[in-house]
C-alpha cells in the first residue's frame, strides 16, 4: 500500500497548501482529491510533486507492505 501521508507533512513544514500544488504546480483538483484519498496517482504526479516541494520520494510518499504479501 502507498501512504501519501509524508506529502502532507512536507507540505505543512514548507507552509504549502492545496492550492500551492494546484497553482503552481499545475495539480488537478481531481487528483489532489485521490492524494487525499490515498488512491493511485501516476508517476508525472509524484515528479511534479517532488519537483514543487524540492524533495525526495521519502518525502511524498511511503510504502507499507501488505501483511498478506510474504
């Protein structure tokens, strides 16, 4: 499972809002709706994301293995 929870702490330690992703960042209203979601977004998203907030993977988002997964 993929936890966009590291974006929203991104976002709040840079004082970055919703409409900081969609204004300048060119973030779809929809797909802003699907981070907070937690549903699938593409890879184009997670570039701009991490090119907006000048960050890394690890700071948009985690990966929590399935506990059914071996």
């Amino acid at each position: 499972m993929i936890s966009y929870d590291p974006l929203w702490k991104t976002m709040e330690r840079l004082g970055a809002t919703t409409y900081t992703l969609q204004v300048k960042g060119g973030i779809s209203s929809s797909t802003i709706r699907r981070l907070k979601a937690g549903q699938s977004v593409s890879t184009n998203t997670i570039d701009a994301l991490c090119k907006l907030l000048e960050c890394g993977l690890n700071e948009v988002l985690d990966f929590i293995p399935d506990e059914t997964t071996p």
